[in-house]
C-alpha cells in the first residue's frame, strides 16, 4: 500500500492505520501473565506468597490503571465500577471485621482489579483476542499429553520438574476415579486443572476455529474438552458440559435468528416446572445431577443453605476471609461455591457487585450485532464465560483460576462498544475505529450490496 503525496491527509491516513497495526500487537507482559497463571513456582516474600502471575500483576497494576483512567482503554464502563466497588467495600470489610490486614488486602486488590484490568486494558482489538485465544489453545497442546501421562500413571510429572527448580505446589494425592488419576497439572488442584483447560471450547471452537474448516474445527475442540476432563471433577465438567450444549444448540439450530431467545424461554419454563412438578427444587435437582457421588451433592445443597444463611445473618460486612459461618458440626468449613463465598466473606454489597460485574459485561453482548467474524468471537465469549459461571455454582475460584476469571471477563469489555468498518473486508488484521480514511493508490470497490460512504470505507490492495 502506498500513500498519495500530494495532500496531507493521506500521511495523516497511513499513520492511523500503523497506530491501529502497532496497538495490535499481543502486549509480552500479557504473554508472562498468560504463562506465569500455568507455572506453579512459589516464593515467599515477607510473609506474602507471590507466584509468577501475581508477580506480572504487581508490575502492570499501575499502569493498566492509569490507562483505565485516562481513558486510554475507552469510556469507563459499568463493570469497572463495578469491580472497583468491589474492591473498595472488601477493604473495608476486611478492616471492620478483621483488622487491617495489608497483606491480604493488598493480594486481593491485585488479584481482582489487577487481573481484570490485564484483559480490560490491554486485550482491545480482534487481532488481540485472537492471539490471546490462540496462546491458550498452544498451552493446551503442550499440556494435553502430560495430562494424559499422569491420568495413568499419577505421577506430577509437571510439579516434579519445577519442584526441581524451586518450590512447587504439592501433589494433592487425590483417589483415582473411573480407574483414572485426577489430573493436576501445574495447578494446586485438580479442580484448577479442569476450570481452566476445559474453560476454552467456545474460544477455540469460535476464534481459534473461525473459518477453519468442520474437521479442523472439531479435533481442537476434542483436545481442550478431553484435557479439561481429565480433572475428573464436577464442578469442571460443568463448565464443559454447557459449553458443547450451546456449540450443538447453536450449529443444529443455525438458521433460526431467534435460536438464542427460544433456549432461554425454555430454560425459563423448564426452572418452572421443575419448581412446581419436584418436591426439591431446580437448585438442588440441578446439583444432584452434576456431582460424582450423592455426598458431593448434598455437601454443595448444605453449602447453599447455611452459606446463604451466613450472608443474611452478616449482610453488612460479612464473616471476613476464613471466618466462621454458622454450619452442622459435620459440615467441612471449605464453601465450594465462588458465586456466594464473596458475600459470606464481606458481605452482599459485594455480592451484588459481582454479579453486575458479569452481566454487566455479558448483558450487552447478547444484544450486539457484528459482521461474521466478531459475531464468531462474540459467541466464542460469551460461551466460554457462560460455562465458567455455570460452574462457579459448584466451585470456588481461587488462586490461578481466580485470577483467570477476572483476567477473561476483562477481555471481553472491548466488543461491547468496538466499531467495525462495514464496506467490504479489509486486509489490516483489525477494522480501524469508525471514521478513520485508509488510502491507496488503487480506487476501492464498494460492496456490492451497499453504497460506501466517506465514514464508512475499505482498503484494497
């Protein structure tokens, strides 16, 4: 492509279109963070346990907020204040209850704004995403045979290596189930392990596999949802599960405009039912079919009744981080359940905050309409998060999978408000922000099917 000479404004085109190409490129300390949350290094530091991604966290916390603030990651949205309010009322939660507590004050503040801020700020274009999604699906490649190594063996093979280095995560030593050994990777957990491997179907199967042909399509899908079960644990397989659901929801209804609205009339109506036909209701019938073993159910059913019960008893400040709630004596005090733990810890301002932080971010994009490709990225997304939120009903997010949480639903922000460039496709790896003038010294065709206008225009080459 080269620029006219004459005026200036077509310079003045040619460097948009290279701030637009250089703001593309994947951020390296985007790539330590991705690759630090898979490292399961520890170091202990006056008393504060850091590990490689809460280290990439401490460096890039200031300046993702700065760019958060002055505007540089667009307008300010309804879910970073969201976050921020989060953040904001466990400090003084934790100070009320608890006393002031730096340290954990300071790991929770980095852990939630900071990863959510990572994905905000510097995940901001489709070529971003993409990469994003595609580094991921590399981690799962290369963590898949060793998974499948220790599902037969039960040797951690993973942490034995980097034991070697420094200090590891022990080995959880879980009992085998189906004849296999529970995966743990590189993770505290095989629970980890399944959250965060089995977490990428809709954006492989979406992004990764957007325009790719069916068979490529499904073999990579087959590889995460494969290296994601492999944690032989509930909680992960639901994330999982409803993942593939809306893939097959989406493919075998994909002439149906409405195909979105109608599954949700119907999980509607079946919650509806159930209520009114079971003598349990949609809750626990819904936990009862997801656990492994009947304890593990009702364990998560108690869960729900006295964690709840907690939140109502403690509905200002809560019970504080690792505080007592009120509990049978033959109840374990773990609370595997991320979508009440927040409240029962500081109480439901908190709780609120959460879940306005997700459908705040989620809410908008269900509406929002995209040429192909960003609507595949779209319901990558959205799919992706679903699981995960499904999933957050039968776990608890902590450590790395926590951190990944808010680091994805940061990553998403973007598509809520990105313009697209609507007059045919374009070369550059993104469509330039609405009203930018591309020139070449080739006219450029309109699309056929619509008359191109001034704000709206392509490139050729």
């Amino acid at each position: 492509m080269t620029a006219r000479t004459s005026p200036s404004r077509p310079v003045q085109g040619n460097l948009a279109v290279q701030g637009i190409l250089q703001s593309s490129r994947f951020p390296i300390l985007v790539t330590v963070f991705i690759l630090g949350l898979i490292i399961p290094l520890i170091v202990n530091a006056g008393g504060v346990r850091l590990s490689v991604y809460r280290i990439v966290l401490l460096v890039l916390f200031f300046p993702a907020l700065f760019k958060l603030l002055s505007g540089a990651a667009g307008r300010i949205k309804t879910s970073d204040i969201a976050i921020i309010v989060i953040c904001l009322w466990s400090t003084l939660a934790i100070l009320v209850v608890q006393g002031p507590l730096i340290e954990t004050i300071g790991i929770l503040i980095v852990e939630t704004l900071g990863s959510y801020l990572i994905g905000r700020c510097y995940i901001r274009t489709p070529t971003q995403f993409l990469q994003m999604s595609r580094l991921f699906f590399f981690i799962i490649l290369v963590i898949f045979p060793l998974a499948v190594f220790e599902s037969l063996t039960g040797r951690e093979l993973i942490l034995q290596v980097f034991d070697m280095v420094g200090t590891a995560y022990p080995a959880a030593n879980m009992d085998k189930r189906m004849g296999l050994y529970r995966a743990q990777g590189p993770f505290a957990h095989p629970i980890h392990f399944g959250l965060f491997f089995g977490a990428f179907i809709g954006l492989v199967y979406y992004v990764v596999g957007y325009g790719r042909q069916i068979f490529s399509r499904f073999w990579r899908t087959a590889v995460v949802a494969v290296t994601g079960a492999l944690a032989l644990s509930s909680g992960p397989l639901t994330a999982l599960v409803a993942q593939v659901y809306m893939i097959i929801w989406d493919r075998v209804l994909i002439q149906v405009k409405s195909r979105w609205y109608i599954l949700g009339f119907l999980a509607i109506l079946a919650y509806i039912v159930i209520d009114v036909l079971s003598n349990r209701n949609p809750f626990q019938i819904f936990i009862s079919y997801l656990a492994f073993n009947t304890d593990t159910a009702y364990n998560r059913i108690y869960i729900w009744i006295y964690g709840t019960g907690s939140i109502w008893a403690n509905p200002l400040w809560g019970v504080g981080i690792d505080g007592y709630w009120s509990r049978p004596y033959w109840m374990s005090p773990s609370a595997d359940m991320f979508w009440i733990v927040p409240a029962m810890r500081h109480g439901i301002v908190v709780w609120i905050g959460y879940f306005t932080l997700f459908f705040s971010i989620t809410g908008p994009l269900i509406f929002r309409k995209f040429g192909p490709r960003l609507h595949a990225y779209r319901l990558g997304f959205l799919t992706t998060i679903f699981g995960l939120f499904m999933a957050g009903w039968t776990v608890h997010y902590w450590d790395a999978t926590f951190a990944f949480f808010m680091f994805l639903l940061g990553s998403g922000v973007w598509m809520i408000d990105y313009k697209e460039i609507e007059a045919g496709e374009t070369p550059l790896p993104d469509s330039p922000p609405e009203g930018t003038r591309i020139y070449s010294r080739f006219p450029i065709r309109p699309s056929p099917s619509r008359l191109e206008t001034p704000q709206k225009r392509g490139t050729s080459k």
